[in-house]
C-alpha cells in the first residue's frame, strides 16, 4: 500500500500497561430531551405495539453523534437522556439500558463509517436482540444545537424521523469543550482466552500487517493520535474479532479496522507447544510529519 510522504502510521505491539480514564460524569439533564422522545413516540406510534400486547418490543438508543461524524460527550449524554425518557414515556417497549450495554455500543460506534450508520445500527440492534433503535445527529451552530434523530427497525427501515433547533440547552456547554473519551475497556477484554506474552504464551508477530491509510478527512485536519485496539487471534493467525478500545476522529479509526482485518500473525504456541487462540492489546499510531 502506497502512502503520502507527509503522513506517518506507526504500529505497535503489544502494549503493556492499560490505564483507565475518569468515569462519565453524572447528573446532566435537560428538559428539552423529554419532548423530543415524546414526539419520536407519537410519529412511529403506528409501527409501535401497544401496552398489554403478547409481544413487546425492544429499543435501544445509540450515541448521538455530530455532524462530522465525530462522538463527544454530548452525543452519550443527550442518548442517555433521550434512552431514559423514551423508558419512562413508552411502557410498551422495553428500552435496552445503556449503561449496561456502554462497552459494545462504543465498539459498535468506532467501527462504523458515518456514511454506513443505518446499516450499523441495524445490525446492533439485531445483535442485542432489539426489535428498534434509535440514531441522533447534532450540528452546533452559534448558540443552538440542531438535532435530528430517527428511530429504524432491525432491518434498517426508518420508522420515524425528527428534526429539530434546540435554542437553551445545558448540552451545548457541555459540547463546546474538548472531553475526553470514555473510559478505555478493561482488559482482557475476552474471558478465558489466554493473553499474548503471559503464562506461557508467546508475543504474536506479523506475517503481513499492512499499515493503515491515512484519511483525506484526517490528513486536511491534521488529525493526530493513538488508536487503541483488542485482537483475538485465531490458531491460524487470523484476525477471528476486533474492539476498538479507543478510537480516533475524521475516519481513521474505520481506517485502522479495515487494515486490521488483512493483518496475518504466526501462530502463536502455548506451553505445550500447540497453537493457541489468544488475545492482544495493540497500538496503532497515526502521525503526520
């Protein structure tokens, strides 16, 4: 693969010390999101099964994210919200709770290219077992917020959809300032899977690794970092899953995982010499010179 002089992607295995951020504040709330899910509601109200039927369906609510495609706190805090609300207005359905589910919605975020959410989300949603989910854009301009949100079954079809200005909203002080990310998942991430250099297992090494590409969005934006990413490596070498722990803006974490997914590795052996499926926690560093 062919890269630009200007742009440097340096990849770094394993990594051996993992530290957790802050946990997500608590306590923002805002009484604009409360009419925003009633009025979800009441437009998918004829696809909705109602209060006392056999079957109940579920929901579940996504990050938020902006315009760009990126997700900041904002985004997980107004889905939060809007996840809350949805539960306290539709008894009918039963609304997934995001807390319990913040790890694989992260995931499910970082690996998805923004122009491919719908079918994303979709497919989480059938993963969880939803019958529904919920995906919002925001877009700030000046002091408002501009939100559309829209609620698809598992096939991807939209429901209903809104879009709405949010003029006086605690979110926006909130989504002005840079914060940071959510906490990075705890590793090892796989239970029962063997970890890379330890008790007895060996470090993998690559057989082919391709570097990833630098994004045209990225690369414009001088976009720079570190993209961290768990790997269960299969008794072949292969790639078997992936979990970004921690992603990057602008498309290069998507960038990340599609290169990711042609890495090769030898097998690695355990202590009585057969191959073994283990798990490894990686660094890919993205720089621009």
């Amino acid at each position: 693969m062919s890269h630009s002089n200007h742009s440097k992607v340096a990849i770094l295995i394993p990594l051996s010390l993992l530290f957790c951020l802050p946990p997500l504040a608590a306590g923002w709330s805002d009484p604009n999101v409360a009419p925003l899910a009633e009025e979800l509601l009441a437009k998918a109200a004829g696809r909705l099964t109602k209060e006392g039927d056999a079957k109940q369906q579920t929901c579940v609510v996504m990050d938020f994210i902006e315009d760009d495609g990126v997700q900041t706190r904002i985004g997980v805090e107004m889905a939060d919200d809007f996840s809350a609300s949805m539960s306290s207005l539709a008894p009918q359905l039963a609304v997934l709770n995001r807390a319990e589910h913040a790890e694989s919605l992260e995931s499910a975020r970082l690996n998805t290219p923004f122009e491919h959410r719908e079918a994303t989300a979709a497919k989480y949603a059938r993963s969880v077992g939803a019958d529904l989910v919920v995906i919002g854009q925001i877009l700030k301009e000046k002091n408002d917020l501009y939100v559309r949100i829209r609620m698809l079954n598992a096939e991807g079809e939209s429901i209903a959809e809104l879009h709405r200005i949010l003029k006086t909203t605690a979110y926006f002080a909130l989504g002005r300032d840079k914060l940071p990310p959510r906490p990075k998942l705890p590793f090892p991430y796989w239970p029962d899977v063997p970890v890379a250099g330890h008790k007895g297992f060996e470090e993998p090494k690559c057989v082919s690794c391709p570097t990833p590409a630098y994004s045209e969005a990225a690369r414009k934006a001088r976009t720079q970092g570190v993209m961290l990413v768990y790997l269960l490596i299969d008794t072949e070498g292969g790639v078997r899953d992936k979990v970004i722990a921690e992603g990057l803006p602008g498309g290069l974490a998507e960038k990340g995982v599609e290169a990711i997914e042609r890495w090769r590795f030898e097998p690695v052996h355990g202590l009585d010499g057969k191959p073994a499926t283990i798990q490894v926690a990686i660094e890919v560093n993205f720089r621009l010179l």
